[in-house]
C-alpha cells in the first residue's frame, strides 16, 4: 500500500458462505454434508426451511441444506480454489452494489485435488462471498448502531478490482 492511500479504505474479505441446497432429507442431505466437509475441511450446519411447499414436499423446520462459513486464511484458500475450478472468470453481473458476490459450481468434482465416490454422487454447491472494510463493524455493534457512510460503502467496481488483483480472476460482462 502507497503512503498516501488511507487505510480504512482497504477491502477485504469478512467471510466465504459455501452453500448446499439439497431440498430432500435422508441420505441425500447426508451425502451434501458429506461433500462440503470434503471441499471445505469444517464441520457444516444443516439449513432448515422456512416456508411450506407442498407441490416439493417440503414443510417448515425440515432439515434440506447445509452451509459452511469460512473465514480469513480459509476462506482465501478456498477462494483460490473455487475460482480454478471457474477457470478464474466469473460474470461481472455476480456482483451485488454492495461489492458483495457469488456464483455456482455445477458438479463439486471440478473443484482442484477433489475425486468422483460413487456413494456420494455429484452435487453442485454455491459460493458467496461478503466483503467489508475496516469501519464496517459500526453496523453490527450492539450500542450506537449506524449506517455505513456513503462515502465508505463498497462498490461492484471497488470489489472487481480487488478480486482481480488479488486473484488474477478476469471479469466477463
């Protein structure tokens, strides 16, 4: 960083949200689990529904997801990794006007150094990824809560900058 850049306007990344919606319970959501402790290396959390769909057979407090956050140097690890199996492009419209981003891995074998197991099948996963700078914690504080300036808020432009410089990633329209 040069000297004359102001330090609280560093990005970087709060957290790595792998998700897994399975949508059944039973082995199925087992082996999603299964698969997202082998990419992830942490232990997940099943996500639990919210709303009654019966035309998918699923009702409120069913156990059909499971998600994993990552943070700090696991999560960058995993990053690098998600993005090889992307072939480091992702779309520039992933990208949300809070700098926020996420795109989706059709089958969890692309990811780099994973094997095909016949017992857990192919499942594909989402990655989303949360940026912050410091400052940030003003809006998360239990006493004297506020608002991010606008002036310190993140942009889409701000974070596909520092995703391509920080991973190489080329940014497609």
């Amino acid at each position: 960083m040069a000297g004359n850049e102001n330090p609280m306007k560093e990005l970087r990344i709060e957290k790595v949200t792998v998700n897994m919606g399975i949508g059944q319970t039973g082995e199925e959501l087992d082996n999603g689990v299964k698969i997202i402790e082998l990419l992830t290396k942490k232990k997940p959390v099943r996500t639990v529904c919210k709303v009654k769909q019966p035309t998918w057979g699923i009702r409120e407090g069913l156990e059909i997801g499971a998600k994993v956050t990552l943070r700090k140097n696991d999560a960058e690890e995993f990053l690098k990794r998600a993005f090889a199996a992307k072939q480091n492009k992702i779309l520039a419209r992933n990208f949300d006007r809070a700098g926020n981003f996420g795109f989706g891995i059709k089958e969890h074998i692309e990811m780099p150094g994973v094997k095909y197991d016949p017992k857990l099948g192919i499942k594909g996963f989402d990655v989303l990824i949360t940026m912050t700078r410091p400052g940030f914690r003003i809006k998360k504080r239990k006493t004297k809560k506020a608002l991010v300036g606008k002036k310190h808020r993140i942009s889409s432009e701000e974070a596909i900058e520092f995703i391509k410089k920080k991973f190489g990633v080329e940014i497609n329209e």
